[in-house]
C-alpha cells in the first residue's frame, strides 16, 4: 500500500507531516494526509520526499505544501490546523446514534430473490413488534444524546403493519413534547399495499418514503416477484398515488444489483429518469439471507461489479452532459468526502464505523443490533452480535456492554492494518460486520476483502475522473460533491 511518516521526521529544508501513498496507474502515484488532502504526482515522489530530494523552486513542491504533505518553520501551526480539520472530519461522532431502526414486521408481500432478513409469508403470525416492545424501544432511543434523531420503520413489509407504525409515531410525538428532539420518520416500504389513507397519514406527519425499483420491469419483476401480481405495474400506480398526495423529494427509491442486472446498464437509468427520479444509488448485493441461498443464481464478483458501476456511471455524466441533470448517490457521497472537508454521515464510510455510533436496530422480537446487517444474520439463526434486548436490558448495557466493547476494537480504520497506511483510508470505513459475517472475525483480510476492494475501486476510479476528465466531466462532479447544478447546463458543448 504506502507508508506512514512521523510528523517529527525533519527532511532537507522542509518536514514531513503524516502522509500515505501508493501507485495511481503506471505513472503517477496518490499522496495523501491524515484529512483528505491529496495529490496525484508522478511515481517516485513520495520516495523523493522521504529522502530529501526536493528542491522549493518546484511546482511539485509548492503543491505538496498546499495540500499539509510538507511544511516549513515551526511545526505548531501546522499541528493546530491539522487537528482542527481532523475534529471536523470526524464531527460526526458528536451525534452519538442519530438512526434508529424499528423493525415493525417481518411479514411481507414479496418474495425477492435476494431478500437479505429472510422475510415470511404475509398471513403467518406472531412477527409483529408488539406495542409493549416499541414502548421499550421508543424509550431507549430517547436515551440517546443526539439532538436530531431519524426513526426509520423496516420489514418485511412495513406497511402490512401500519397501525405499528401509527402507534410509535404518536408516541414518539408526544414524548417528544418534554424530550424537545428534531424527529424525522421514514417509512421504508415496497408500496405495494399503499393507500390514500396511508398516504394522507405520511403527508400530515411530513413521513419520507423510501421504497424499491430494481429497473425495467422484466428486471424488477424477476428480482422482487409479488404473490399474485405484477410487482413492477403495482409499483407504478403505487408510485403515481403517492406523488398525488406526497411532494417528490419525499419519495426516494433504492436498487439492488444482482447478476441480471449487468444486462440493463442504460435501462436500469432511464427507468429512474422515466419515473422522475432525478438520482439513483448503485449499490451491490449483501450477502445475507436469501441472498446466500440463491447465491449461483444472483451473486457475482467484485470486479463484475465494478465493471457495471464505471459503464453505468459514464451512461450518468452523458445524460448530463446532455443537459439531463441525473446524479449516482454512491459517487456524490465519496465526492465530498475527497472534495470538502467535513463529514457525511453515510455509515459504511465513516471511521468509527456506524455500528451503535450512527444506528441502533430495534427487532419486532425486542432484541437490539448493531447494525441493519447485524439483524439480518440473526434472522438466518446467528444472534451472536445481538447487543441486548428492550425488555431485559438497560441502555448503558446495550451501548457499553461486551458486544459493543468487541466491537469497537475494530470499528475504525486508522487502526486496521491495509488500513492504516491506504491514502483512501479517509475517504472509506471500517466494516466489522461484514468482515463477521465473511470470515468470522471482526477484524477482515484487506488483501482479498470485498469490501475494501470495492470501494478501493470506486474511489480510485473517481480520483481518476477529478483528475483527468475534460472541464465539462469535472464540473458535474463538483455539482454532485455539493448538491448544486453544473455550472455549464443549458450551455451547447
């Protein structure tokens, strides 16, 4: 990978400040520091800075300077300005647990070819989440410190078991009278047993949907099948209802990847275009649930997958080249984690990792994860990574129990080796879970790891981009870093 170098170590006329490095294609080579500055120079300068080589008439050096790979004079300020982005980067830790998943049912309408909680029939019993068990939940999420505080309802199917939801929301609202939190409530649900009555709710109480589209609708239809009826139709007139009584920025939609899926690279994009969305999240199948069971069938390599993200993501920038404004969300979040310098708040690119610092998962049997991925295992038997339960266990227990002292031991980065000394290390994660689940150890194996070469990949990819793509390219994703318009669309190129 690179190396690290002290912040004392004094070179030539300059010192080093804490830097990591590796090759970038067959000529350049990535330098980064410890808060996302970096810089793509030729091969072989990381080496010329570490033996004294450099000379300050250089651009290179002047550039290195710029982005705190070296400095000059008193070491002090540099320290100062360092630590100060550093706490910035990791603002985020400030909001201890702000995501709280309440998992109402897991009964369900569907049955998806990769669904990763193992999902039961919609009639079966007894997978409700009680309403003795949300007040439990409710309780100890108000324990948390965060001062804003996301509520998301999960399945099965959520909205099979409204009146769950109905129920918490109203509970939470009136707690929430003494509790004095920002409250945010979303709904993630297939709509597929959506109503105007439902949607009346949502709307009154400002409810987020968040549902499912998989691309056209062999595609769909063939990944998330509906017991007797067409997914992809219903989803549709489900999707049409909901906008008539919901504003459109209340209602994002999510796609899983599996194998069938490389077919349609352009359509899976139009399809989201056609139903007016104006992003999409390319994000790969997890290995959970049904997913493992229909392995030969739905699953494929990380190399697969990052091949279909560069042919999908070029299709995005031409679309808006042509003045079509459309934004991959998986890029936007690792742009402005390379281009700004504060954090994000996506979990799986955090260090500390957002197990139990981000998201607390409540289960319809009262029992308290880690991590949606950590509830998921349990539904395929595994509780190992169960943290407590609502009814039995007290929120210090749940938050600063064994479980959760496991897993802080692995849940950052910087102290992972194939971490420690990557130049991606910033703009990545950790992902203890994943690695337990994978090779059942939290700690991982970054040499074969998928986690880490996929997004290796991505960045790596997205650096290349930045650096290389004509003006046109890089304005866009400078649009996407920032959330604002490209500053050449309605212009002919």
């Amino acid at each position: 990978m690179g190396k690290t170098s002290p912040i004392t170590e004094k070179t030539a006329d300059y010192f080093i400040l804490p830097m990591t490095f590796k090759s970038f294609g067959d000529s350049s080579e990535i330098i980064s520091n410890m808060v996302g500055d970096s810089i793509i120079c030729p091969k072989g300068t990381a080496n010329r800075i570490v033996t004294g080589q450099l000379e300050t008439s250089e651009s290179i050096y002047h550039d290195l300077a710029a982005n705190f790979i070296i400095g000059q004079g008193d070491i002090d300020p540099y320290t100062d300005i360092l630590a100060l982005r550093f706490r910035t980067k990791k603002a985020f830790l400030s909001e201890f647990t702000g995501l709280h998943i309440f998992v109402v049912t897991l009964r369900c309408n569907q049955s998806c070819v990769y669904c990763q909680v193992n999902s039961q029939n919609c009639n079966q019993k007894g997978l409700d989440i009680s309403n003795d068990t949300l007040d439990k939940s409710i309780e100890l999420m108000f324990r948390s410190p965060a001062k804003s505080l996301t509520v998301e309802f999960q399945g099965g199917e959520t909205l099979l078991a409204f009146d769950k939801i109905k129920y918490a929301v109203e509970k939470i609202k009136l707690l929430n009278i003494e509790m004095n939190r920002t409250i945010s409530f979303v709904i993630c649900t297939n709509l597929q047993s959506v109503s105007a009555e439902i949607l009346e709710y949502v709307k009154h109480n400002n409810i987020i949907l968040s549902t499912s589209l998989d691309g056209p609708k062999a595609l769909h239809n063939k990944n998330r099948p509906l017991y007797g009826g067409d997914s992809h139709d219903r989803f549709e007139r489900a999707l049409s209802l909901s906008r008539q009584h919901i504003e459109m920025d209340n209602i994002s939609a999510l796609i899983t990847i599996t194998r069938e899926s490389f077919k349609y690279s352009k359509e899976i994009v139009d399809e989201y275009a056609r139903l007016g969305f104006s992003s999409i999240f390319l994000r790969p199948l997890h290995n959970y649930g049904q997913a493992v069971q229909n392995a030969d069938a739905i699953t494929y390599s990380v190399d697969k997958f990052l091949e279909f993200f560069k042919t999908t993501l070029d299709y995005i920038i031409q679309l808006n080249l042509s003045g079509i404004n459309f934004r991959e969300e998986y890029s936007s979040i690792i742009l402005r984690k390379i281009l700004s310098p504060f954090s994000v708040g996506f979990t799986d690119l955090e260090s500390p990792n957002g197990v139990i610092n981000a998201v607390l998962v409540y289960n319809y049997d009262g029992n308290v994860y880690p991590s949606d991925e950590a509830r998921m295992l349990s539904e395929s038997g595994d509780v190992s990574l169960r943290l407590g339960n609502v009814h039995t266990d007290t929120y210090e227990n749940i938050v600063q129990g064994e479980q959760a002292q496991n897993l802080s031991l692995f849940w950052a980065n910087e102290s992972l080796a194939g971490c420690s000394e990557c130049p991606y290390m910033i703009y990545c994660g950790a992902d203890p879970i994943g690695n337990y689940n994978t090779y059942g150890d939290y700690y991982g194996r970054r040499y074969n790891d998928s986690f880490c070469t996929l997004n290796m990949g991505m960045i790596e990819h997205l650096f290349g981009l930045i650096k290389f793509s004509e003006p046109a390219v890089k304005s866009i994703l400078q649009s996407w870093a920032f959330n604002s318009t490209p500053n050449f669309l309605g212009e002919e190129h």
